[in-house]
C-alpha cells in the first residue's frame, strides 16, 4: 500500500516537473512544403571551388565573384525559388576582415548588405544572379524588388521573407524529448493571403548571446510591393544543454 501511494505521489511530481519544464509534446501542425528548386549549375564553376570539408565555397581573389564582393557563395534555400523572374542565385557572403583593401571592416554601410550573420565578425548576406549569361550582385532590399517585385504569390511571398529578414522555415516538425517547449500548438510554416498582402509563419534561433537559446515563431507581413515586416515572435523551444553557453 505504501509502495504504492509513494509511486503514485512520485507519478504527480513528474508529471507537474514536466509540465513546469515544458516537456508536454505540444500538437503539431503539419504543412507541406512548397516543390520548388532553385538553379545553381551557373555557380558551380564560377571560381569558388568547395573547400576540403565539402560544405564551404571560397571564392578566389581572380574570380568575377570575388570582384563582385562575395568572398564565399552558397546555394540558397530552395523556396526562393517562388521568385519570378526564376533567375539562379546564390548566398553571397561578403567578409571586409579578408579584405586588405577595408579600413574599418566594422563599418559597411547598411545599404551594402541584408544583414549580417557573423556577430562581432562582419559577414554579410547579399546575393548574386545570373542574367544574361552575366553574374548580378543584389546587395540591398531596395535592388531586391526592382528585380523581383511585385509579390503575386505566396510562394513568392515566402521567398521575399527568406531573402529579407534572417529566418527560416521548418516542415516536417517532431516532438523532441531533449527540448523544453513553450507553446501547447506548434505550427509550421505556411502562407496566408490576406486583403493587402501575405502573412508568413517563418521561424528564427537565438544564436549569438549567453543561453538560453530560444528557437522562435514569427510572422511576418509580406507587401504586394515586397515590403516585409515582423508582426510577432514567440519563443517555441530550446535545447537546455545550451542553457550555458555563451556565443560572440
């Protein structure tokens, strides 16, 4: 009788400690994923050769790329392939602490860039096109409509989101026993047409920073004339054995 009121006061314990800790699989909202490919045979031989990890292009200092401003490429989500025209395209990730020419390498111009992804250490995302058998650097937000605005379609929404704010977007979403979660729903990615535009449901990590590192829900509005804007974040999860790590 004791064995057992004690193992059914242990069953309450767990049971509140897991809920506390956010260890309750939330539901799970699935979405398919848009079939789309973006083309990136034009890059492939275009003076940034794989590296010896397999993972990494470095472009070379003889390179157009390289004179273009990209000193590493990478292929792009495959939803930005919602954009029309569907020209090729590449991450272009431009470093100023490689280049010995840059003074202040902490100092590009916003309109240089579309964020940067490398903390204290500038790395900053543009991307580059192929059009008319000629790499295009696309360096800003404002270069990024006049080549693929208006926005006409929610995979072209998506892909706007992608290209201008620095998130991302999850399919396939399962329940991990590691992570703590947040929220009793988590939805993936999807695209909602509205009166005057798009909603996107993209996702965002807390990488740079001391723990914890929370991954996040966020929406964004998506302008006919390719204007994004953050509606909200939520925090949904996080890996506590990341609690205690600090990132610069």
């Amino acid at each position: 009788m004791k064995k057992a009121i004690w193992f059914s006061l242990g069953m309450v314990f767990l049971c509140t400690g897991c809920i506390l800790t956010g260890c309750i699989p939330p539901k799970i909202i699935n979405h398919p994923a848009p079939d789309l490919k973006v083309d990136f045979t034009p890059f492939e031989n275009s003076g940034c050769p794989l590296n010896e990890s397999g993972y990494t292009r470095l472009c070379q200092e003889d390179s157009v790329l390289y004179t273009l401003g990209c000193d590493r490429i990478a292929e792009v989500p495959d939803q930005f392939s919602g954009l029309s025209p569907a020209y090729p395209m590449a991450i272009c990730t431009y470093v100023p602490m490689w280049r010995p020419d840059v003074a202040d390498p902490h100092n590009t111009p916003a309109s240089e860039y579309f964020y940067n992804v490398g903390g204290p250490m500038p790395m900053l995302v543009r991307y580059v096109i192929f059009v008319d058998s000629e790499f295009r650097l696309v360096k800003n937000a404002d270069e990024f409509r006049a080549v693929f605005g208006p926005v006409e379609s929610p995979d072209e929404a998506l892909s706007f989101s992608l290209a201008l704010a620095d998130v991302f977007p999850l399919y396939d979403l399962k329940f991990n026993l590691k992570y703590r979660y947040e929220v009793r729903i988590l939805e993936e990615t999807y695209v909602e047409t509205t009166g005057d535009g798009y909603i996107v449901h993209v996702f965002d990590y807390q990488f740079f920073g001391c723990g914890p590192h929370y991954y996040y829900a966020v929406d964004l509005n998506v302008t006919p004339d390719g204007r994004v804007g953050e509606i909200s974040r939520t925090k949904i999860y996080r890996n506590p054995l990341m609690d205690g790590l600090c990132q610069d």
